[in-house]
C-alpha cells in the first residue's frame, strides 16, 4: 500500500511538473519584466515572462515608456495612469537603491482607438540613471532601448531640467536625425518616440512649463570653447527642429509626504494633482501612435521580434549608438537587396561578353539598389549600409567576372582545340585540294568567331589567326608537290588502264605524254618556282580542283566508292560489253590473236 501511494505521489509530482512547463502566465493583471540586467550590470538580457504577455496581443501594439532619474517617482506615476495602488501596480521603493532593474511591463494593456484602429498600449517601466553600482553606458542601453520601443517617451524630471538631463538626450536626437521627418506612406522606416517632458514640480517661478523648456533648450555661452559644452548645445538646437515631435507637462506634487503616497488614496491628493494627472492622461492618448515598422503597424509577436532585434544592437558595441543601431535594423534589407541583385545575375547563361555582363551587373545593381532605398532604415548612418551592400555586389560581380573568365576559356579552347584538329585532316587530304582547304578554313574560322564569346574571345582570336596561318602556309608549301607527284602517279595509273583494261591506244598514248611531260620538259625546262607560276600548270590546277571537289562531289570523300564503281562498270564491259558490241569502234583497240581469227 505504502509502494503504491508512492507510485501515485511520484505520478502528481512528474504531472504537475509537466503541467508547469508547458502552462503559461494565466494573470496578466500584474508586472512582468521584459528585459534584466546581467551579472556585470552592463549589458541587457531578455526575460520571458514579459515578452509572454506581450506577444499573445494580435491587434497593434504602443508603448508608453517613463524615463528619468532614480527615486525621481517613475514607477508611483505609472501606477496612477494605470489607475493602480501601489501593492497591486509596479513595484514603489522607497529605499536608496533602485527598486525597478531592467525595463518591466504591466501585463493588461490598455484598449485604445487610434486614428480608428484598435491599439493595446502597453506601460514600461525603466530603470532610473545614475542609481549606485551601475556603468554609464548601462543607462545609455537602457534609455536607447526604451527611446526606441516607446511612442511615447515620457521623461520624468523632478522640479527641473538640468544640463545632464538634456545631455542624455543625445541618443534619442541622434535617432531623431535618423528617422524622424520622412513622408508618409511607403517611406516610412521607422517613426521615434514622442517626447513628453513632465516637470513634477509646484513652484515654476511664474513660467510656463513649455516656457521652461524653451529656456533650458537655448545656447549655453561657451567663451572657452568647450567641447562637452558644443556638444549640448549641438543636442539643443536638434531639440529645438524636433519642436513638433515633443511636448511639455507639468504635475503637481500629489502629497507633502512622499514617502507616504502608497498608503494614501485620491481623497488625500491635492485636487489639484487629481486634475493634472487626469489632463496628462487625455495627452498621452492623444500622442499616443501604434508602434511601426517598414510602414506597417506592430502586433504583440512582430513587437517582441523588434525588441530583440534592438537589444541584438544595442548589445554589439561598448556604447549604444544610432548608427550601430541603423546597421543591425538593415541586416535584412541589405541581405533582400544582394539576393536581389543576384537573382537578377543567376539569370545569365556564361560566359557572355564583357559588355554584356557589365549591362546584367548594372541592370541588377540598380534593383537592387532601389529596394534598399525604398525600404533602408535612417539617412546618415546608412551611408555605412549602402557602401557595406556596394561591397557585397562588388564581391559577387568578382566571382561572375572569375566565373564568366573561365568558361569563356573553357569554352574557346574548345573550339580552337577542334579547329587545330580540323586543320590537321585537312593537312593530310587524300586529294590535295585548295577549294577544300579554303572551304574548311573559313568554316572554321566562322564558328570561332561565332561561338567564342567573353574575355578570353581576343587572345584566342590571335591564337586562331597564328594558328590558321600556320596550318595554310603549311598546306600551300605541300599542296602543289602533292599535286604533281598525284599526277605523276595518275598518268602510270592511265597507261596501265589503257594498255591492259580499256585498251584503249589514245589512252595509253595521252597518258604517257602527260608522264614524259611531267617528268622531262618540266625539269628541263621549267624551275620548280616558275613551274607553279605557268599558266599551263594553273589551267591544270583548275582542272583538278574542279574534279576533285566541287558543292556536289568531294572526290576526296567518295575517291573509294568511285573507283570500286568505275571498276565494276570496266570488269562488267570487260566481261559481257565487249563480245555483245563486237561490231566497230571508234577508238582504236589492241585486238588478240584469238580476236583476229575470229574475225578472218
């Protein structure tokens, strides 16, 4: 029995377990952090609890983010636009140390109508600056990452603005520089916060709050030259253009007793606090824009996947900077712009000409190109991406120019390898014949010209024509002593047809002639230069060229077949012709003594 309540508890324990793994967060109605500190305090890390309750939201998302100086009252000030106590909102400290680490979420968002659409906002959290044991560029992340997030940054000041205060502004006007001011439409990036100065204080010396912001944001005299000094006024005058892209608000003190303000309720905060607080409500839904990205509005997943994107950058370098920023945000597009410009490249079939290929680079470049314009985040800092994408074509155009180089070469080797061969048959015809030669000599020279395309076409061109006049000075040189030694040896041939096969007397006789001829008057009387230069020996060469290749008979072709045709046709009259047609002939024919009896 004891055996068997084990099984069962060991059963619930491994159930629940499983249970617990796969469940998620049933109540939202709570904060969650979407982003921690790691161990060094430096650098951020994702924590998934909060991205959880972010990412089950479908319809557009914006974020409202509270920024601003640690035990400056952030946390207690979202609690009371979220209309929340203390023990059920964000987490109040009222210690010396921070009590948010990180960026936290409130897991309920709030239902809006935006411009008639459907938005759930969400409220963060940060961390304030320059709280005990953390790094400068700590809270350099931490205000990058929630300028960028957020539609609505509201910086949380108390009592004044300082220096530092605008100072630590120059991430988000860096950012301003980058994206803020594009048209609408298409062209739209990325859109940055709204920046909300809320100044808590009850006393502004007869100013205005807007009037306060005005004065904080003109020059500093700077007599010495002072280079941080250059620097803040450089951030004042973007603050200044950015006028339209942020506002200013001022909130009342809801208590004398700060530290109390947990344990108290609306009853007990100056009315006048209630009002303002409920005024600075109704401005924040009124600036209050969904999240966008390329032109298209954010849903809970699409969010998260741009979180982690910006924490991917913000954590590349030492210091956080907008250009780090631009170049991560267009990883993507630079990678859809060189897939682009080599979709537009694979098309081609190498090797093509230099030109050609030039006009396939230059028409995929400028797709390429136009898409990355249309799509590519920021102005200056994307400088870095155009030249890093220029790169990259230049690099894929050296691998088709290698590529189109070596099947260029490939592919005309071939075809002077097959013409070097074809001009060695034609070295060795069995019938010297220059019509043949010449015939077979611009063929080939054609198809080169024809089929060898791309770099490599020039330098094999001069190997063709070194080549080819070789092989035709070469053939020339033998052409006419083949020629003469063929007709030495076709006048033996003659006399043997006309003495022994034919009988044909007038054979035999021209046929020794033209032996005699060739082997005495020639030698006695003719050079073997001048031989070549008499009209008697070009009217002969015609004569040849003519018999042994013409467009209708290459004799050098079918010189086998002719012959064992010639030579049926004289053994079948030899055998049968000559006893059928034993009346008279017109030639004068060697008789046998068999014959002449016959005949007596």
């Amino acid at each position: 029995m004891k055996i068997l309540n084990c099984v069962v508890a060991v059963f619930l324990i491994l159930l629940s377990l499983l249970q617990t793994g796969s469940s998620s967060i049933h109540d939202f109605g709570q904060a969650f952090p979407i982003v921690e500190p790691d161990p060094g305090h430096t650098k951020l890390r994702l924590a998934r609890a909060g991205l959880e309750a972010i990412e089950r939201i479908k319809t557009p998302v914006a974020a409202v983010a509270v920024i601003g100086p640690y035990r400056s009252g952030k946390s207690f000030l979202l609690n009371q636009l979220l209309s929340l106590s203390c023990d059920k909102g964000f987490g109040v400290g009222h210690m010396r140390d921070t009590k948010t680490k990180g960026i936290w979420v409130w897991g309920t968002p709030i239902e809006l109508v935006v411009n008639g659409v459907e938005t759930s906002v969400f409220y963060l959290d940060t961390e304030g600056f320059e709280s005990i044991g953390k790094s400068n560029v700590y809270d350099d992340r931490i205000f990058a990452l929630s300028t960028i997030l957020s539609s609505v940054l509201v910086y949380n000041l108390p009592e004044m603005i300082r220096e530092a205060d605008i100072a630590r502004l120059s991430f988000a006007v860096e950012l301003a520089e980058e994206f803020y001011g594009r048209s609408a439409g298409q062209d739209i990036a990325f859109e940055p916060a709204k920046l909300l100065w809320l100044i808590q204080r009850d006393y502004l010396q007869g100013k205005s709050v807007n009037q306060m912001v005005e004065e904080a944001l003109q020059h500093v005299p700077n007599l010495d030259g002072d280079k941080n000094i250059n620097k803040v006024n450089q951030i004042r005058d973007s603050l200044a253009v950015m006028g339209g892209n942020s506002t200013a608000f001022s909130l009342p003190q809801p208590h004398l007793q700060r530290t109390k303000l947990c344990e108290m309720t609306d009853d007990d905060f100056d009315p006048n606090y209630i009002t303002k607080r409920e005024q600075l409500k109704e401005l924040v839904a009124s600036i209050i824009r969904p999240k966008i990205l390329q032109a298209k509005p954010l849903n809970g997943k699409e969010f998260v996947l741009f979180l982690e994107q910006i924490l991917e950058a913000l954590n590349e370098g030492e210091i956080p900077s907008a250009g780090s920023l631009v170049e991560v945000f267009n990883k993507d597009i630079l990678e859809l712009s060189l897939k682009l410009y080599n979709d537009g490249m694979v098309k081609m079939v190498l090797p093509l000409s230099e030109e050609s290929l030039h006009i396939a680079h230059k028409s995929s470049r400028e797709v390429a190109m136009k898409a990355f314009e249309e799509q590519h985040f920021g102005r200056r800092h994307a400088n870095k991406s155009v030249e890093k994408l220029c790169y990259e074509i230049d690099k894929v155009l050296k691998n088709y120019i290698l590529a189109n180089e070596y099947k260029s070469s490939k592919l005309c080797e071939g075809l002077y390898t097959r013409c070097e061969d074809y001009m060695d048959q034609l070295q060795v015809l069995r019938l010297p014949s220059m019509a043949k030669f010449n015939a077979g000599f611009h063929q080939c020279n054609q198809s080169f010209e024809k089929e060898c395309v791309g770099p490599s076409k020039t330098s094999y061109e001069q190997r063709m024509m070194k080549m080819m006049g070789k092989s035709k000075s070469l053939f020339i040189k033998e052409y006419n002593h083949r020629l003469f030694n063929w007709l030495v040896a076709f006048s033996l041939v003659m006399v043997v047809v006309g003495r022994f096969m034919v009988k044909f007397v007038l054979i035999e006789i021209g046929a020794w002639m033209l032996f005699i001829f060739l082997e005495t008057y020639t030698r006695m009387f003719w050079s073997a230069e001048s031989l070549y230069y008499n009209p008697v020996w070009h009217f002969v060469v015609a004569t040849w060229e003519n018999i042994v290749f013409s467009p209708i008979l290459d004799l050098d072709r079918w010189a086998v077949h002719v012959c064992i045709i010639v030579l049926i046709l004289v053994l079948y009259w030899r055998c049968y012709g000559r006893w059928k047609n034993t009346s008279y002939w017109l030639l004068p024919m060697y008789s046998s003594l068999k014959d002449l009896r016959r005949s007596e």
